[in-house]
C-alpha cells in the first residue's frame, strides 16, 4: 500500500501540471493543520484555467510569504515560488483562520489529480479534502468524507484505485484532455 502511495506521489510531482501545485498547496495546508481543505478547478471558455485552494488552518506568517515567493527557505510555503513562476496571475491571502491561493494558467496541463487526491486522503484521514470543478463541458465535485458511501471501504486500496480513476476521469472529459 505504500509502495503504491508513493509512486503516484511521485509521479504526481514529477512534471509541471496544475496536479503538481495541488501536491504542493494540499502539503501547506496539511502542515498548517487544517481540517478541510477545499480544492476548485474552473476552466473559463477561453480555455484558462483557475486553480483555488482554501483551508482552515493556522495560516502562513506575512513575512514567510515573501522568503517563499523570493526563493528563501521557509517553514511553509515553498511551493508558491514555483506557483508564482508557472501561474499567469496569483492571489494569496492568510490569516489565522486559514489560507486562500488562487492562481490561473493560460496553457497548463491538469495533470492527475486524483492521484494527488487519494494519497493525501490516504494519509491525511483527519482532514476532509473537497475538489470542485466547473468547465464549459460540466461539473464534478469530489468529497473525501463520502469516499465509504460512493466507492466502498475506504481501508481497501481497490476502492482507492476506483477514485483515482474516477476523479481522473471526469477531469479529463471536463478539461478536454491535456493542454498544450
């Protein structure tokens, strides 16, 4: 079961996909101790895509946010360096009470996401992790709570395997593929 986790962990992170930024963000927000973690993907008709993560956690200190998007090492937040650099246009905002990035993409692969999804859900059972995503093409919406009602036992790694591929799925048909 680990093996498995950390091989799509890994291929997650390995090329420069929106999935990628999620890993990253999804990472701070564990770190930060959230409880739920809310992930949006919205693809406009222009084809741009917008990736939004919320939490609940304790927040990123100001003077940290500005280390990590300088490239200084930092306690949290690394990630938004590389964010910033691949993004068109970021957002950020934090405070005790949690942490709010929006960044959009012009032309960005979405990646795996799923894969992304299932092994934070895996090894981060006390925080819920919500995906909503909205395309010209539809809507899906994606709730870790209800991994047990909609998949099975969510101790088994075949009902993993089956959200994985659903969550990849749906994205697929929502975002039309990979972008180029």
């Amino acid at each position: 079961m680990l093996k498995f986790i950390l091989s799509v962990l890994t291929r997650a992170r390995r090329t420069m996909e929106v999935s990628k930024h999620i890993v990253d963000l999804v990472t701070n927000s564990f770190e930060a101790l959230a409880k739920h973690i809310l992930v949006m993907l919205t693809e406009e008709a222009d084809g741009s895509v917008t990736l939004c993560v919320s939490d609940d956690g304790v927040g990123i200190k100001e003077e940290d946010v500005v280390k990590a998007l300088a490239g200084e090492k930092t306690p949290r937040g690394n990630g938004l360096r590389l964010l910033k650099e691949a993004a068109d246009d970021l957002q950020y905002g934090s405070d005790e009470r949690g942490t709010h990035v929006c960044a959009a993409f012009r032309s960005m692969q979405i990646g795996n996401v799923g894969d992304a999804l299932i092994v934070f859900w895996q090894e981060m059972r006390i925080t819920a992790i919500t995906l909503s995503a909205v395309s010209p093409r539809g809507e899906f919406c994606f709730d870790s709570r209800l991994i047990g009602e909609k998949y099975g036992d969510p101790a088994d790694i075949q009902t993993m395997v089956k959200v994985r591929k659903d969550v990849n799925y749906a994205l697929t048909n929502l975002f039309g593929g990979k972008k180029e």
